[in-house]
C-alpha cells in the first residue's frame, strides 16, 4: 500500500475560509442567547471552529510565517480549547469569536488566497 500523497498547503487555506463561511452562515441573524439554545447550530458551528484551527495547523510555519496578520496560534489554541476542554469553553468567548474575530479572520485568509492565486 503506497503512502498517501502530501496535501498541499494552499488547500488548508481554501478550508479555513469556507470553515469560515459555514460558521458565519450558521450564526447569521442569530443573538446569543438564541446561539447557545441552537443545539445543532451550536454544535457544527463549534465543530467548524475546531476544522478552522486543524487546517492552521497544517499550514506550514515558513508560510505562518509569510502572513503575520493572521493569528495563527491562537486559532491552533482555540481549536485545542475546543476540542479538548469540552466542559470549559466559555459561551461568552465562542459568540466574540464568531462577532469579532471570525469575519476579519475570513477576510484575512481571502486576501491571502487571493495573493497565492495571483502567484
């Protein structure tokens, strides 16, 4: 059995914008309140978050490196967070990531795409 072929990293890239999308599609139009009573909402747009920082950590540190604006290191431990600390994620941070954070991260992580393809 041959060794799977490495992915190439733009790809991870393409993954976080459309994790991105979905997270924001699914919180759209919603409040807090109405976001933490979801419960499938709230699940896959925390599912979505977690795929977010596993892509950044795919991402190779020299190109990290190449694109200090996104915060890499705290998407990769906002994804740990998330994944591993299930009864202490604090709700009251998640709704700043999806208000604050994550539509300036989408838009980061579009210029970059768009800067990969013209290269």
């Amino acid at each position: 059995m041959s060794e799977p072929q490495e992915r190439r990293w733009d790809l991870y890239i393409a993954d976080m914008i459309e994790f991105s999308e979905r997270a924001l599609s699914y919180t759209e139009g919603l409040d807090q309140s109405s976001f933490l009573a979801s419960g499938i909402t709230y699940d896959a747009t925390l599912r979505n978050l977690e795929l977010i920082g596993e892509a950044a950590s795919r991402v190779p540190e020299s190109v990290r490196a190449q694109y200090p604006k996104v915060p890499w290191r705290l998407i990769i431990a906002t994804r740990n967070r998330l994944a591993h600390a299930y009864l202490g994620i604090d709700d009251d941070t998640v709704w700043s990531i999806l208000q604050d954070d994550l539509p300036s991260l989408l838009g980061l992580l579009q210029a970059m795409n768009k800067e990969i393809d013209s290269d």
